[in-house]
C-alpha cells in the first residue's frame, strides 16, 4: 500500500489542479490519480457545488456480483458504464461527497480506499477491497450522526493523536502503541500499557490549567496498578495549521514499519 501521506498528498494535489478548470468550465471533470496497469484510478469534482469525487474504472465482469451503489450519510456511490482511453466498455464507481460541511471526512475515505485498493493484485481485489471499505465507512458514517463528530470528541480525539506521536517520536514500537490505543472515545481510559492505565484530558478554554471529569469511572484504577493523566492544553481557532485530519496523516507518517495494521487509526475518521 502507498504511504498515506503519499496518496493524500495526490489526491489533493489532483483537487487542486482541477478546480479552476471545472469552475469555469462547470459540469464535471476528473483526472487520473496513480498509473496502475490493472486499473484506473480518479480524483474529479462537480461543479457548482463543488463535490469532490473519486473514482475507480473496472471492467464489468469485477463488478457484477457485487452490489456497489449506495449511499450514506456523507457520500454516495454510483456505478454507471462507460468507456475507457482505449474505446473498450468499462464500468465506473464513483464516490462522491454529498455534503461538503464535511470535506475532511471525506479527504480521510478517499485516502484510505484509493490505499487499499491500489496495494491489491488484481482488478477483481481491489473491487472486493472498494466493497468492503465502503461498508466500513457506511457503519461509521451510520453512527457519527448527522453533524459528524461532536466538538468535545473532535478535541477529545486530536490530543489522543497528539500523545500517539509523541509515543512513537520518543521510542515507543509503533505497533505496540496502536495496540495500547483503547477503542477511541469510548473506553474509561484511552490507552493501556499492561496494569498501567492512562487518560488523554484534553482543554481549549481559556483555563488551561484546569482539566473536567465528565465520567466518574475514568478515576477508576480496579484491576490497575497505576493510572495517569495526560493533559493537553489547546488553542482552538481557526485557519490553524494543525487540524484533525492532518495530524492523522502527521501521525501515520511517522510509522516505520509497512505492516503496521492501521485500522485503529482508521475506524474513526
């Protein structure tokens, strides 16, 4: 699989070139992201609106048995036939934003099934492999609600980022440190270390000294022979040059090993 700030950094990068043109031009327009002989891969954008796309080109035998189109509650999928360079009949999935008050969201989708699909052998896996991040990222989409994230989660999540980098930068295995990582937002404490226990508080007021409790059981040690506190005081503004999605990217940059299993980070963007 690419590195993902290789992928991200192109599918941006194809965004970017393309949306003076489709801004004049209107309709839709789309640009080739990687070369890949097994198939072909898209970033596009509609205009007015603005969507951005990705796209995967297939021939219809890798897509007949399964049913791709679909939509959730940030992006719709359409499977629609075609033509590809070379005149023969192809079959083109399309992942479209449908709502672009969640841009990031969608850049992290994109980034993540564009990497699955290209790090797959044959045309046929990487259909599989678009179906199953798909439904991944359909059961997330089905239980963030419909405005995303909460703010005190979004906060919550970007200093537990912020403590697997400093991890990783001091030493730490990063394989051992996503193992550490408890399922994100929803266990008592975010990060397990044997009998060692410890909880990211995170502030963006302005006492930045003064951490909040919201769950009495975040102070429970039974079963534990030490419990921490990692505080973490933010100033939220913005136009920052750090935001939520780039410090995934910052944060899974830093991986030194091709192996590493990077869907505890994945699952909750």
């Amino acid at each position: 699989m690419p590195a993902t700030s290789i992928t991200s950094n192109a599918l941006e990068k194809v965004w970017t070139s393309i949306y003076g043109e489709s801004q004049k031009a209107g309709g839709y327009h789309s640009v080739r992201v990687f070369v890949q002989p097994k198939f072909s891969m898209f970033g596009g954008q509609h205009q007015p609106r603005g969507l951005i796309v990705i796209s995967l080109e297939a021939f219809p035998k890798s897509i007949k048995k399964i049913s791709l189109s679909q939509e959730g509650k940030r992006f719709e999928v359409v499977v629609r036939k075609t033509f590809n360079a070379t005149n023969s009949k192809v079959c083109r999935v399309s992942i479209t934003l449908n709502n672009n008050s969640f841009p990031d969201l969608f850049k992290g989708l994109a980034t993540d099934i564009v990497g699955h699909c290209l790090s797959t052998a044959t045309e046929a896996d990487a259909i599989t492999k678009l179906n199953s991040r798909l439904d991944h990222w359909r059961r997330f989409s089905a239980k963030a609600g419909d405005e995303g994230l909460f703010v005190r989660d979004q906060t919550e999540l970007f200093g537990e980022l912020l403590f697997l980098r400093t991890l990783v930068d001091q030493g730490v295995d990063d394989v051992q440190a996503l193992k550490a990582w408890r399922d994100p937002l929803r266990d008592n404490q975010n990060f397990h270390f044997g009998l060692t226990a410890l909880k990211v508080e995170v502030s963006a007021s302005n006492s930045a000294n003064r951490m909040s409790i919201f769950n009495v059981r975040q102070l429970d040690d039974k079963g534990m022979k030490k419990l921490f506190f990692y505080h973490v005081s933010l100033d939220r503004r913005n136009g920052s040059s750090e935001s939520l999605s780039s410090a995934r990217v910052n944060l899974l940059s830093r991986f030194k090993k091709p192996r590493v299993n990077v869907k505890a980070c994945l699952k909750i963007f």
